[in-house]
C-alpha cells in the first residue's frame, strides 16, 4: 500500500453505519406484521435484508482498499456490462415482473436489479470521461452530449421496465456531475428543458403515471385509490408528533400503508420516531453530502473528484426524491431510500459505492 494513504473518513464511515443501523431497525419494525401474515415469519425481510447488509459491508471494505485509480482500466467492460443487464431483464423468461414492472433478474431465490449496477457504472464512465476532457466541457457537443447520450440510452432501457424514478435520479445524478466538471449553466438548462419536454409525454402517454401526478395535485380528489399511498404516509407522519409513537408501535404497517418497508419507510420512521427521528435521518443524510462533497473537493486528481461527486450524488439525489415523495412534496414513484429501505441490490451497490468514497478520502490532501 502506498504511504500517501491515509486512513479512510471517520465521520463518513459513522454516518453511513448509523443510517444501516436505523435501517435494519426499522425494516424489521415496519415489516414485521405483514410478513408474519404472508410468511409467517415476523423475521422474513429482516433476515434478508440483514444478508444484503453482510455482503454490502463486505464489498464496501473491499472497495476501501482497492486503489480507485484501478477502476479506469475497467471502464468498457464496466459499460457493457451494465447495458447487457438493463436488456436481459427486458427478456421474457430473463426478467422477474412485480407489480406490473420488470426490474430484476431472478437467480433461484435471489432477486437482482440491474438498474442498481448500472448507476454505478455510469457514474464511473461519466467520471472518467469528464475527467479526461475537461477541455471540452465548455462545449456543448464534444464536453456534455456524449455524457447525456449515455445517461439517455440507460435511462430509456430502464424506462422501458418501466422505472421513471430510477430514470429521473439516474439523470439528476450525472447533470450534478457535469455541472461540477464545469459545463455552462445554459447547457444545463437546455438538457435539463429537453429531458422535461421528454417526460411530460411519458407522463401523459401511461395512465397510472397521469393519475399519480393527479393524486400529488390533490389526493383527497380519490382517497381511496390514487391518493391512498399520499394520504397514508402523511397520517403515519402527522400522528408520530414531536417524539414518535415508539419504536415498533406504528399503527400504519398493520397493512394500511402500502410499501411501508420499501418506498414508504420514511413515514414510518416519522410514525414511531416523531418528528425528533425524522429530523436525525435528514441530518445524517446531509451529513453524508457534506463529506462527500468534502472529500470530492480535496480529491488529488479530477477523476477521483468526479467520482466522489457521483457517489454523493447518487446518496443526495435519490434520499431528496424518496422523502419528497413521502412527505407529500414530489409526485410518487418508486424509489428507495438509501441504505434504510429494504432492498437487496440498491442496499448492496451503495454501499460498494461507499467504499470507493472512502478509498478516494485516503488520498485527500486536507480534512
């Protein structure tokens, strides 16, 4: 190991264990109900989301030591890869439906999102590139369209699952990567004016996305359906007050929230932790984008700060969606929080991602 290596950050590795923490806490109080009536085992999404946890944990130590500069030599098969994976599950046969949507790859009992991987691997493309032409940014067809293309062409294959929040964040992520390579703002808008003028039809085109869009307007207009999920988490949240009901006394998860474990877990930590819980988990998460960006700053080449904006953009961007979406404050679509709601592969790939942000806070020239 080199002697410039420092010991990764602290205050990151903190943060990122205490949210895993309350994580696996509140899996297991949220789910705990529904899988004793489904699978009579009140432990069924804990044990598994407790697996995931053992092999994230790994693959972020992993990642903590393995030289992030290596991850250049990888980045065609990374790619490819990535792109292989979001068609395979397009496949008949290949690909697990779930509620009407096709986002995994099922080997035996264990169930794999593409999708998840691929955020990883465009952010390290997208890293690399930029931090190879940082001449060009400033150019909108050689320094940012090739990016947008990329992002685009991944974007569109998960939409096809269909998955429009994974696409969204996918997109916020590397437009924040871009702007930090140091793209003009105009160019930004313009890309950010396109993908606006591409959803809306998106929109318009799938009912049940026209109705959640409606629902988020005003949810009372159908209560019982569209605007149940809304309604729901925004009881949970309203009846938890200043210090919650107490752990694992959510009256919600007694099947009257729909995705209390996943999508909607936030409203659960607001139900049993108050508003006091609720209000920890946000700081803890811009605690993380504080050191990630942090660490992105005193990186000692543009790759590796590149790379730790990605990370911290994919924590920072998909946790404002998830809570915006549970609090009321976005139009709901399905997207997890990180590293608290379950779910095998996002909890697996981000914690990977943690690791290389912590390999890269090794070579940081300040604190």
């Amino acid at each position: 190991m080199s002697s410039k290596r420092k010991s990764p950050d602290f205050v990151l590795f903190i943060t990122v264990m205490c949210l895993l923490v309350i994580g696996m806490v509140m899996v297991l109080s949220a789910s705990e109900y529904k899988t004793l009536v489904y699978y009579n085992d009140s432990f069924y999404y804990f044990k598994r989301q407790l697996l995931w946890s053992v092999l994230g944990l790994i693959g972020m130590f992993y990642m903590i030591n393995f030289d992030y500069k290596r991850l250049r030599q990888y980045i065609t098969p990374i790619l490819a890869i990535a792109f292989i994976l979001l068609v395979l599950v397009l496949i008949p046969g290949v690909g697990v439906e779930v509620n009407d949507a096709t986002r995994w790859i099922g080997v035996g009992p264990i169930q794999f999102a593409p999708a998840e991987l691929v955020k990883l691997c465009i952010i390290i493309f997208t890293a690399y590139g930029l931090s190879r032409s940082r001449g060009r940014i400033k150019s909108f067809t050689a320094g940012v369209l090739p990016y947008m293309v990329v992002m685009g062409l991944a974007a569109l294959l998960i939409l096809l699952q269909p998955d429009l929040g994974t696409a969204l964040s996918l997109a916020g992520i590397v437009i924040v990567m871009v702007f930090a390579a140091g793209a003009r703002p105009s160019h930004l808008i313009t890309v950010v004016a396109a993908g606006f003028a591409a959803v809306v039809p998106l929109i318009a085109l799938e009912p049940y996305r026209l109705k959640r869009l409606m629902a988020f307007l005003d949810p009372w207009a159908d209560p019982q359906e569209t605007g149940f999920h809304i309604i729901q988490g925004l009881y949970a949240i309203g009846s938890g007050g200043l210090f919650g009901l107490g752990l694992g006394q959510s009256k919600q998860k007694f099947l009257y929230l729909p995705e209390n474990h996943t999508d909607f877990i936030f409203a659960i930590i607001g139900e049993e932790l108050g508003f006091i819980g609720a209000t920890l988990v946000i700081m803890l998460f811009l605690l993380f984008i504080w050191r990630g960006l942090k660490i992105a700053i005193a990186s000692p080449d543009p790759f590796a700060s590149l790379l730790a904006t990605g990370i911290t953009a994919w924590v920072g961007v998909q946790a404002f969606i998830n809570i915006g979406v549970v609090t009321g404050s976005l139009p709901i679509t399905g997207i997890t929080l990180p590293f608290i709601s379950f779910g095998g592969t996002s909890l697996l790939f981000t914690l990977v991602a943690v690791g290389i942000l912590l390999n890269i806070s090794r070579f940081t020239t300040t604190r």
